[in-house]
C-alpha cells in the first residue's frame, strides 16, 4: 500500500515538472517573439535614409540599374518616385536573379562613401514584386512619370517618328503626345505601325527628358 502511494506521488511530480517545462517552454516562444518584432529593422523611405548613417534599415522601390563590380558585388540603383539610393550587395554572384523593373525590400546597413547607400547581402533582399508588364499609353506615362520611374511595363501606340536608335511614341497616327523610346537592338519598324514595347521609364539629366527604355517588341 505504502508502495502504491510513493509510486502514485512520483508520477504527479513529474506530470507537475512536464506541465512547469511546458508553460516556460511557451513563454520562452512568446518573448522570442515579441523580441523578434522589436529588433525588426523600420522600414525607411528612400529620401530619408540619409538621417539613418550608421543603422540597419528596410527599404523599398524598383530596380532602375545593375552593374557588377569584377569582385562579384553588385551596385544597385533603388528608385521610388523622385527619389533614388545605391544598394551595395556583397558576393551577388552566387544567386542573383534581380532584373530591372523588380520592386524588391532590401535590409542593409546605411553608410556614408561620398553618398549615402546601404550595404547588404543578397539574403537580405527580398522581391516584393517581379516586374509584370502591364501595358499602359502613352498619355497615361506622360501624365505621371515618377509613377513609373524603374517600373518594368509595357507602353502601346503608334510610331511616329523613327531614328537609327530611338523612336517616338504617340497614342495615335495623328502624333499627338509623345514618348521616346531607346532601341536595345535593331527591329524592322516603320512608321505608323502599331507595336507594343515592353521596358522600363529613366530619367535623362542631359537632355532633361524621360525615356523609355526598350527591351523588347510585341506586334
């Protein structure tokens, strides 16, 4: 009997230890949590950035430029609006598969190197968005062009005028409205045809005008 009552006793300890590991177990879980969303860098508009020098942010916009260094780092250009920051990714050549047009989230450490630009890894960049060529007129580009800064779309209308390197766009045959677009290779186009172009809008400083730069054409 006196037996039974020990052996009973122990398995209501242990069952009390499980249940105690349990509930710190679960509070251990929560404060991993809390701590998690506390330690979560904010997320910083582009043209507040400089006001960070030093600390981990989260950024956001569009892809507008790539170039890659022969150490295998790459140099981002992030555009969102009129604003613009340099994103220095360490070893992207391991897994980079970031193209123009991409809204993407980056996590980087802001620095001063003559300009302000975040350091960062290619882990740390996520993809909000791959770029998707929606098509869109010409009107409603010129109507709001920072809307489409480093956005990867498809602009339809009709040629109306035609170069060696560039071409113009216009909503209509009549020429009303135009855009002009940087050919990447040579295509039999003539003008007054109709073609969709798929790309991306950039700013040129020197000639002060917006153009969109073409990476493919769509009849």
């Amino acid at each position: 009997m006196l037996h039974a009552q020990r052996s009973c006793r122990g398995v209501q300890m242990i069952d009390c230890v499980s249940k105690i590991a349990i509930i710190f177990s679960v509070i251990g879980v929560i404060c991993m949590y809390f701590i998690s969303i506390l330690s979560f860098p904010p997320l910083v508009p582009l043209g507040e950035v400089h006001i960070h020098e030093g600390s981990v942010v989260r950024v956001r916009g569009f892809i507008d430029d790539i170039g890659i260094t022969r150490a295998g780092n790459a140099i981002l250009t992030l555009v969102n609006c009129s604003d613009s920051i340099k994103i220095f990714v360490y070893d992207a050549k391991r897994s980079f598969d970031l193209r123009r047009g991409d809204e993407v989230e980056v996590e980087g450490t802001v620095v001063f190197r003559g300009d302000y630009e975040i350091l960062t890894t290619i882990e740390r960049i996520r993809r909000v968005e791959e770029s998707a060529c929606i098509v869109f007129s010409v009107s409603q580009i010129a109507s709001e062009p920072l809307k489409f800064m480093g956005r990867r779309i498809r602009v339809s209308g009709f040629v109306c005028r035609l170069y060696k390197r560039a071409l113009y766009l216009c909503d209509n045959s009549s020429g009303v409205g135009m855009l002009r677009v940087i050919k990447q290779e040579e295509k039999e186009i003539s003008v007054g045809e109709r073609v969709d172009v798929e790309g991306y809008l950039t700013y040129d400083p020197e000639g002060m005008r917006y153009e969109f730069i073409a990476t493919s054409f769509v009849r």
